[in-house]
C-alpha cells in the first residue's frame, strides 16, 4: 500500500534513535519532512499555500471553488522518541483519499482540501495545536509570537528561521472557510481493538485545563534540618498531586482524568531539602463541569499546603479548553460510508484532543479513529496495520467525496 510505504518514509524525518520517531516543530527533521510532503502534493496535482505560521493547505479546486471547502488532514510533528502513526496516518491517508477520488475520476462540486497544522505536540511551546488554536482565533497572536522553548527562542525568531512569515493576525480562517472538516486518526486506545470494530466515529472530543504550579519552600542540609522544621517544595507538590487524582477518581465519569506530567526539583541532589519545585497538571474532560470541580480541588489542595507546609504556591493556567461536539449530519455521513464499506463501527469519545477541537470552533467537524495495536501511542512501538490504514482511507475518501458534493452552501 502506497501510505504504508510513506509512512515509512516520513519516518526517517526524524532527529533522534530508530526505531523511535522524534520531529519537533521547526527543527531541521521537520522542515524536511514539510518539504517532502509538499511534493507528494504537487505530484497530485494540488495548490499549495502555506501561512504565517506554517499550517500548509493542499487544495484540489472543485468545479464550484467559490463555495466553503471541505478539509480533513492532521499533523506530522511527533513528540521524543514516539511512533510513526500518530497525525501522520490523517496527512497521508488524506492524501491517499485524495488520490483515490482522482483516480475514479470524480469530480468535486466543493474544493476539497488537505490540511497540515503546525505544533499540534506541546513539545517545543507547552502548548498544543499551536496551528489550529491561531486558525480558529482562539489564541492571541502577538502573546504566542512571544512564546519561547527551552532555548529562549521566541516562535517569532523560529518560525522565521523556517521560512514562515508575517503577521500570526492573518493565520485566523475566514468566516466560513470550512463547510465541513474530517480528521483521519489512530484511535490512541485500545477499545476498537479490545472489541473488534474497525473503525470508530467519534461525537464528543476532551478537552485539556493545564496548570503550571511553581512552589517555593525552604531548603537545607538533608541530616541537619528537623522534620518539624521543614517546608518542603515536593512534598507539597507531592500532596497537591495526590488530591488530584483522587478530584478525578471521584467524579464518577470514565471520562475524567488527571496527570501531573511534570515535576523539576531543586536543587535535585540527594542530600538537600527540595526548596523549589515547578510541577505542571493536565485535567481532561467531555464535561467542563466535571473537569472544573477537579481544577477547584488543584486550588484547594494548594491553599492547604501553604497553611501545612509554609510554602508559597503561584498557579498559572496555561490553557482551559471547552470541549467539543462533532456534528451530527458529519456523523451521520461516516456511517453512511463505513457501512457502504461493510466496516464495523461504533460511536466513542475523544479522550485525547486534537487539531479538530480547535477546528470545531470555526466549522463542524467529525473525526474517524482506527485502532492501534493495544492501544499504544507516543511510543516506538505505536502501530495501525496496513488493512486497518487501508479502511480508514477508503471510509474517508467516501466521505469526502459526500460532503464536496452535497447542495447546501
């Protein structure tokens, strides 16, 4: 199979050990990795543009080019050390998808479009879908030309550096750019495999409130200091982590989860009091609700541990994300296609989000899981199997075709 192969391809874009895949947003494997895309691109015969902050758009014109477009597509960064499937499976099985429709000669009513967001791993900004986030204009573009990555270098200097551009105030989507947006993706669980469905469609996407907690207690020698001295930074953010996922674990909802991912100490030597700690949470949800009476047991496990431990505590939110609802007649048209195909199927939620929640803002979307094997993903060992990428395309590109083709404006 022709994506399979690609797949591999792409693959070898990276700047770290096989059999792992490591491609940082704007670094030398991901600028090459773009460039490779792009060509497969234009051998299909398709426009190319990309915008200030490097999402890149592969448009095939349909005959009405002037009616809201259709777009699917995802995203080809990849976290240290991760797999080969993981946003890469919805870029290049949208391009195959793509190639299919041309090659049975049909002929799209609506443009049909292919879509690369930039950044949609937090790894070089701490935030994700850096892309989608500015297409939708639901990210200040002056504050996120300020942000900076581990180095100190600002996405201004290093977008810059990759060719890309301009103001970030003219990444935002018109009114009405989408008429529809499909995203192809491994599922990044194990369900669809645990019970033998092919494909899943997917009517409500997570999403992530993130908090960057700094605490400052009191250092000292590790043998001289007392223990009814001691204020120590970890052990409060011990307890703050805790009380967090206990706040999850109670909510009664399958949905709800918390992680506390990050978690620097200083001064990091064996003997010595932890006096500082910066420690960072990730709390998810379908339900906001839900999700904010987790975030409250964050604030107010916090405020115990400054009266317990004598620490001081600065809480940053870094982002709070509502979640999203696909659209119910793009659902409906992927039921349509996978049973059209004899495919297996099942509705389920988004436990992870994507570039789609983002879209979501600016045009009704849907998106179409296959499984992963054990549900594996970040991980080398991350896999889709050749028949499984195939479903997913062939449902995708029936799909497409629908959507470019229906009368409504």
């Amino acid at each position: 199979m022709r994506t399979v192969s690609e797949l591999e391809t792409l693959a070898g874009f990276s700047s770290g050990p096989e059999p792992g895949v490591t491609r940082v947003v704007f670094s030398q494997a991901d600028r090459k990795a773009r460039a490779w895309f792009k060509n497969l691109c234009r051998d299909a015969g398709l426009e190319i543009r990309e915008d200030a902050v490097g999402n890149t758009f592969a448009t095939w014109l349909g005959s009405e080019p002037q009616l809201p477009r259709v777009g699917t597509g995802s995203h080809i960064d990849a976290i240290p050390h991760s797999g080969k499937y993981d946003g890469t499976v919805g870029v290049l099985g949208g391009l195959e998808a793509i190639r299919t429709l041309q090659a049975a000669g049909f002929r799209p009513r609506r443009s049909i479009e292919l879509l690369l967001f930039t950044s949609e791993e937090p790894t070089r900004f701490g935030i994700g879908c850096l892309g989608s986030r500015l297409l939708a204009g639901v990210l200040d573009p002056s504050a996120a030309d300020e942000f900076k990555d581990r180095e100190a270098k600002s996405l201004a200097e290093l977008r810059a550096q990759a060719g890309f551009n301009g103001s970030l105030e003219s990444v935002r989507l018109p009114a009405g750019h989408y008429h529809a947006f499909v995203e192809l993706h491994i599922e990044q669980g194990p369900l669809l495999e645990r019970n033998g469905i092919q494909l899943g469609i997917v009517t409500n996407i997570a999403a992530p409130a993130s908090f960057r907690l700094t605490i400052a207690g009191e250092g000292g020698h590790a043998g001289a200091v007392l223990m009814p001295q001691r204020h120590d930074a970890f052990l409060a953010a011990a307890e703050i982590a805790l009380a967090v996922e206990a706040a999850a674990r109670s909510t009664g909802a399958i949905d709800t989860v918390a992680t506390s991912g990050v978690c620097e100490i200083f001064p990091g030597a064996i003997n010595s009091i932890p006096s500082r700690v910066k420690i960072e949470f990730d709390i998810r949800d379908t339900d906001i609700a839900r999700r904010e009476t987790v975030a409250e047991a964050l604030h107010a496990a916090s405020a115990r541990m400054r009266e317990k431990r004598g620490v001081s505590i600065e809480i940053e939110t870094i982002n709070s994300d509502a979640p999203a609802t696909c659209d119910p007649a793009i659902i409906d048209t992927l039921k349509r296609a996978a049973e059209d195909a004899s495919c297996s199927h099942s509705l389920m939620v988004s436990r992870a989000y994507h570039d789609s929640l983002f879209m979501s803002r600016i045009a009704p979307v849907a998106m179409l899981f296959i499984p992963c094997r054990a549900g594996v993903s970040h991980r080398p060992d991350e896999y889709a199997s050749p028949e499984q990428i195939a479903t997913g395309v062939r449902v995708l590109a029936q799909t497409l075709a629908h959507l470019a083709n229906t009368q409504s404006s």
